[in-house]
C-alpha cells in the first residue's frame, strides 16, 4: 500500500512539474468540477508534445494509456468512472493545429466529452485536484470505437476466465437499465439542412480577431453581437478555425458565448421565476435553456 501511495504521489509530483510551463487562457467565466476522480488531464505543449498521466507519450498510444487509466480506475474503484471527463491543458499560445491530432483520437475513442482548461480572475485550476474551463462535446466520429466499452469487455472476459462457475448464476441477474438517450448533437451539416428553423452564422477564428459575415472584430466586439443576437433569438455558431490561430483564439468564442448567455439567462429567470438561473430546479433550468440555448461547433 505505502509503495502504491508513493507511485501515485511520484505520478502527482511529475505531472505538476510536466505543467509548469504550461499558461492556459484567462476568462470571465469558466466551469469548475472539483472531482478529479471523475476526469483524466491530456497535456498538450506548444511543440505538440502529449503528455498522460506526468508521461510524455506518442498520440498513436493514447488509446491504450487511457484503456489503462481505465481499467484501473473502475475495476479498483480507486480512480476513474464510465463518466470520465477528459481535460485538456494546452498552453494559449499554442497553434491549434497541433491540437486537432488530440481532439480527432478522442473522437475515435469516443470519448467526447472534454474540458478545454482555463482559468479565471477567480477560480485557478490545480492539477489533479481542480479544473476549471469549458466542457464541450465534440462531434462524434463515425467509426469510432468506445474505449469504454472496451474495457469493460476485458474485465467481463476477466471475470469469466477466473471464475467460471459464476456464469450460470450471473445470467441470471437483469440487465442494468439501458442509458439515458443523448443529448441532441449539432454539426454543420445538419444547422445548414435546419437553416429554416434555426439561423446559423460562421465564425472564422484568426489570431487576436473574428470575422462573421465579412466583418472582422475583437473579442470584446464579438461578445456584443452575441449579446445582440441571442436575446432575440436562437442562433448557432460554426467556427472555422484558421491555421494561424492559437488555442486561445479557438477557446474565446466559447468562453465569451458561455459569458452572454448566463447575462441573458439570469436576466430570463429572474423576469420568469423571481430568482436567478444557478439555483431553479432542473426543469426550470431547462425550460430556460431551451429559449437560450448554447449551440456552437467546430467545422470537423
């Protein structure tokens, strides 16, 4: 046990220093989950190096590290659950093309529900212990294959092979309860076929600017259109990165989106409910969202 602690500690110790030199962007507004069970952190530095777990290791290895991470996390309990969140920590500078190889091996993973790391002027990540930044659900890739899934087939082939009396006794036991159904996945193809019900608008991402429609902005000048636009009505975004923009650039239009809407939904609540957004039950929450909702994706 004391060795097990102090390879875990070691792994601590490593990863911290593996991100000293890391600054993510700064915002507003972020997400926070203080649960470092329920995520794993992929470092991403300026020079494309990948790190997993304090270990810098090669992107064609990140399934099999991440099966790893899993599989002792679930099968010890002492780590990871089939709800994992992936964090990713890329410096702001960093060009964002040498983050797409990343994004594209968790789509193939089907792991696609990840948290760009940022901080803000009141809440500081700390690795392992706390992340803050934007969750976000990438575009599932067609041939993907679920690392989850996977695991879990190995530790059911495990269990059977160590103890096959029990599969009689095991077939038996109902089947858990099939997941809750997905929530609705935007992509550009399928905003561009509801253009009637819903208008869509592309944001071209360039270094330090914006430009939809033809008119080049700033952050702060993007954020006012948003505030205009989405008080009136539902509008969804495309964005198309370009190969000059950092990660920075890519994460601001998040951020800022995310910053509006909680102007415009906490206004909503109050008018609606008597109170703000952040504390009305699920139902009310979502009956909020529906009218303001947060519809952004990346041109894959």
């Amino acid at each position: 046990m004391k060795t097990y602690i102090a390879i875990i500690t070691l792994l601590i110790v490593n990863f911290t220093m593996a991100q000293d030199n890391i600054e993510v962007p700064t915002f507003k507004t972020v997400q926070v989950n203080s649960y470092p069970s329920d995520y794993i952190t992929i470092v991403v530095d300026k020079k494309g190096h990948i790190m997993l777990g304090g270990e810098k290791i090669k992107l064609n290895t990140l399934r099999a590290k991440v099966s790893e991470l899993l599989y002792d996390g679930i099968n010890h309990n002492i780590g990871l659950s089939v709800f994992f969140l992936t964090e990713l920590v890329a410096d702001k500078d960093m060009p964002y093309s040498k983050l797409v190889p990343v994004l594209n091996e968790l789509r193939k993973m089907a792991t696609y529900r990840v948290l760009f790391a940022c901080n803000s002027e009141t809440h500081q990540r700390i690795p392992r212990r706390k992340t803050t930044g934007f969750q976000y659900k990438l575009q599932p890739d067609k041939n993907a294959k679920s690392v989850v899934e996977a695991v879990f087939k190995k530790m059911e082939a495990e269990k059977k092979k160590s103890n096959p009396n029990e599969t009689e006794e095991a077939s038996m036991i109902p089947p858990p309860p099939p997941p809750p159904p997905p929530l609705p996945h935007f992509s550009r193809e399928l905003l561009e076929k509801s253009s009637e019900k819903m208008e869509s608008k592309v944001i071209v991402i360039n270094h330090k600017s914006f430009t939809i429609d033809n008119q080049e902005m700033s952050a702060a000048q993007l954020a006012e259109k948003f505030m205009l636009w989405n008080s009136k009505k539902k509008i969804a975004y495309i964005l198309e990165p370009s190969k000059n923009c950092t990660y920075e650039d890519v994460v601001t239009p998040i951020a800022q989106l995310l910053t509006v809407l909680k102007i415009i939904r906490d206004k909503e609540s109050l008018h609606q409910f008597g109170k703000e957004y952040s504390v009305l039950d699920p139902y009310q929450r979502s009956d909020i969202r529906h009218k303001f909702p947060f519809i952004m994706v990346f041109d894959e």
